[in-house]
C-alpha cells in the first residue's frame, strides 16, 4: 500500500464499525466492503488529513487514486474522490482517462455521482476542449458512462449548456434503466432551480419516462 494512503487506512481500520458496515453493505446491496464509517467521521479523518499532505506530482497523485479505488472497503473509493478533486489544480487533459477508469470499475451511483459533482463537473470547465468525450460516453451502452453524460452538468446553474443536456437526454429517453431515467430526472430537476421555465417546457415538449418527469418536476411551484 502507498505510504500516502496508510495513516488513512489505519485510521479507518481504528474507527471500523461491524455494525455499521453491515448496514452500509446492505445499502448497497452487498457489492462492496466497509469499515463502517459514518460520512462526518469518515472526512473528520480524510479532510485534515489531505489538507495538511498536498502533493503536486501528478503522476503520483493518480497513482493514489487507483491503488484507492483497488481496496475492498468502499470508504477508500469515497477517500479518492475527495482527494483526486482537492488535486485539480494538478490535473491535465490526461486526466480523463482515470475518470473514465474510475465511473467503470466498482460502479455504483453513489461513485458513480459523486465524480460527476467532483471531478467530471469541474474537469470540462477546465478543459472544454474535452467536451467532444462525452457524446461518446452518452453513445455508449455502459449505462454509467451516460448517467455521467448526463449529469456532469449538474451543479452547472447558468452555465449550463441547455443544447448539450436536451441533447444527452433525448438520447437516453428510451432507456428502460433505472438510473439513466432518474438521471435525466435529476439533472432535470438540479436545472429548474436556475431555469424552471426551461425545463418545464423540456418536459412538455418531450415524452420522457414517468420516473424522469416526476423527478424533472419536483421541485417546480414550490
């Protein structure tokens, strides 16, 4: 194991939690092991931790992402998250390829969403001159690839790119997958908090999935 990544394995090995684990593995439907850590003590551990351990070799730092993401224990996949995006100054164009690595291994929407808040999100409003990947991703039959096509603009507000996101949920209307129509949902719905107008007439215009409209609409009158 990275020398980086033992003070945090061994704290969240000290504050494990059987009960607990079973709990989250349960929530999850058994795909991944746990320590047991709930979220405030977990980044009690995690945060101070990166704060005062920067690095800037970004080799290294992607590095650590990986050997994270290898560990049984989903906690280690919460710590890369946080610690890849706490990096983003380092990141280059190549750092895409980890992303995309890390939305198809151990997928699951909880991962799966939070690279979508922090790293995705944030990556192609650095390098927009990315942007073209994601029509792949949204063309792709991995439906975690287009659930991340369709939310990565999800904490965009006015920036969003209403062309990109009618085009990405158009095509993935269809889709009979759980997560790909609460996806559009809640992009939908994250959007009509800047623009409920937009998206109320998106949802008119166009026959989306009743999970999808009732999740787009949500929040719209209240």
């Amino acid at each position: 194991m990275h020398k980086y990544i033992l003070p945090v394995n061994n704290a969240f090995a000290e504050n494990a939690n059987a009960e607990n684990a079973v709990g989250a593995k349960a929530y999850l439907l058994n795909q991944f092991e746990f320590f047991g850590l709930k979220t405030p003590l977990r980044t009690s551990i995690t945060k101070p931790y990166i704060k005062r351990t920067p690095l800037s070799d970004i080799k290294e730092i992607e590095a650590i992402v990986k050997e994270l993401w290898m560990q049984p224990q989903r906690e280690h996949q919460y710590f890369a998250i946080e610690f890849f995006a706490a990096h983003k100054k380092s990141w280059t164009t190549s750092s895409l390829k980890l992303m995309e690595y890390c939305i198809l291994h151990k997928s699951w929407w909880d991962s799966v969403d939070a690279i979508a808040s922090e790293w995705t999100g944030p990556f192609f409003k650095l390098f927009p001159n990315k942007i073209p990947v994601i029509k792949k991703w949204n063309e792709s039959p991995n439906m975690w690839l287009q659930r991340s096509s369709i939310m990565f603009q999800k904490a965009y507000k006015k920036d969003t790119d209403t062309a990109l996101l009618s085009a990405y949920i158009l095509n993935c209307k269809h889709s009979k997958e759980f997560f790909i129509q609460k996806a559009i949902g809640w992009a939908l719905r994250e959007y009509s908090k800047t623009n409920p107008d937009w998206v109320k007439q998106f949802v008119q215009n166009n026959a989306l999935a009743p999970l999808s409209k009732r999740e787009a609409l949500k929040r719209i009158g209240k």
